[in-house]
C-alpha cells in the first residue's frame, strides 16, 4: 500500500503571516520547502504528502496550493477561511475547485476563547465545510475535548480528523491529565464517525522522550479508533523540535510493530488516502 504523510508543513517565515512562530527560534523560524523533505521522505518509501496550513490567512492557502501545483508528492492542502467572516465562504467555494485542495484548519488551539468554537457566527463555517464536502481538521488541547465533541455532534455529515491526538500532556503525564483526555478521545471515536492523526507526539513529550513515554497513548487511541480510523503524519518541521523526521518515524513503526501488516498498511497511507481522497 502507498506510504502516505497526512501532515506536514513548508513555509517562508518572511511572509510576515506566521503570527504563532517565535521570530529567533533557530529550528522553526526558517524557509523549509519541498527540497528540505523530499530526500527523508524518499529515505522512508513515502510518495505522497498532506501540507497543512500553518499561518491564519487565505493567502497562506494560496501560497501552500502554488506549493502544491509545482510538487508531485503534495497529494493535498489544508487550508484556512477565516470563519468569523461569513463572507469568506466565497472563498472556501473557489478554493474547493483546486483538485489539490481538500479541506480547512481553524486554528483553535490559538484561540483565546476555549468556547469559539461554540459561537453562533462561525457555525456557517462548519457548515459549509460539510456541504461542500470538504475535511476539517480539529486542532486543539485536551481542554478543547468536549467543545470538539458538541460540534461533531451538532454536523455529523462533516468529514473530520482529530490532529495530533489533540495533543495530550505527555511532559505532565498524571493519572488525571491521562483519564481526562482519554475520557474526551473515546466519546469522540465512540459518538462520532471522526478519525485521528497519529503525529505531533513527540512535541508534547519532554526533550529525551522514549518509546515508552508514548506508549499508553498510542495504545489508547488505537484502542478506540482502531487502524481505520488513523493515519500517521510527521508534523515535519515542528518534529524537529524533539527529533528528526526519521527518529518520529521509526518510534511510531515500533509502536505499530504489534499490527496485522494490512492495518499498518492502513495506518500509514491507507487511512489519509481514504479521508482526503488522494
């Protein structure tokens, strides 16, 4: 089965629209491009990738598509509509006719309103999404868990993936940030038709994490969605702030060691190609 990365991102940080991204990091405040990837994911048999939007505006969409018209392996672009503009569905409609173009991001992890979501004057956004037949991609903390479960609920006939397992606290594993999150992620996958990215772990590990530190989460999720609904992404380049794109890869193989081959077909390329529709 084709090796598929469900989530990466290129960017030029002189763009000037990367609001989020600290302006001396030395790892993260640089151009990365196709050319900087392709020869890890070469290493690894990957042929196909999904970018993902990384700055809070459409032209930042617009920048990842022209990214995307010029790359064989960009398979698909997460983009961005500001949906406190009812106007921007304008936007989102033109956007949809790109072959390339398969969904949207709000960045809610950003936002300083946990309950934003919940606003009655963003709700055209979801629907939109939904009526156009688009994906959207939950991005989000633990807290966000219940918030993301409300409006699952309120469009299931929207197409969603939880990103990076809505990021758990693993440098501040407790018992009780541990049965919180995993409470949240399993109404989702048991009360929603939702999949989940099996990426950014090792970003919300502490520096010198182990196999070992991910284990109980991955085995949760994968206990919940099972291999049909996850698929594997490196979240290349912010990995690299734990580890290179090779160091995440081979963590999550050993993590799947335990899987039939067919699941891990599925999980790292089967799954992306089925929600995206590569």
């Amino acid at each position: 089965m084709e090796q598929i990365d469900a989530h990466q991102h290129y960017w030029n940080p002189a763009r000037g629209d990367y609001d989020w991204m600290p302006k001396d990091d030395p790892i993260l405040a640089r151009p990365y491009g196709p050319a900087d990837l392709a020869p890890q994911i070469a290493a690894h048999g990957v042929t196909k990738t999904v970018l993902v939007q990384a700055a809070a505006t459409v032209n930042e969409t617009e920048y990842l598509l022209g990214i995307a018209d010029a790359t064989d392996h960009v398979a698909g672009v997460v983009g961005w509509v500001d949906f406190e503009k009812p106007s921007d569905i304008e936007h989102l409609k033109r956007l949809a006719e790109h072959p390339k173009f398969k969904g949207v991001r709000p960045m809610i992890q950003d936002i300083p309103d946990d309950d934003w979501m919940l606003r009655e004057d963003v709700q055209w956004g979801f629907k939109a999404v939904a009526d156009l037949g688009l994906t959207f991609d939950a991005l989000g903390f633990p807290r966000h868990l219940f918030n993301f479960l409300e409006i699952l609920k309120r469009y299931p006939e929207m197409r969603v993936v939880v990103d990076h397992c809505m990021k758990p606290q693993i440098r501040d594993h407790s018992d009780t940030n541990f049965t919180f999150w995993a409470e949240g992620m399993s109404r989702i996958a048991e009360e929603t038709r939702a999949y989940c990215k099996f990426s950014a772990l090792v970003t919300e590990a502490r520096p010198g994490w182990t196999v070992e530190d991910l284990r109980p989460y991955v085995e949760h999720v994968f206990r919940i969605f099972g291999p049909e609904r996850i698929m594997w992404g490196s979240d290349w380049p912010v990995c690299r702030l734990r580890c290179e794109y090779s160091d995440w890869r081979a963590a999550a193989e050993e993590l799947c060691s335990g899987l039939a081959s067919g699941d891990r077909g599925r999980v790292f390329g089967g799954t992306a190609a089925e929600f995206y529709s590569l």
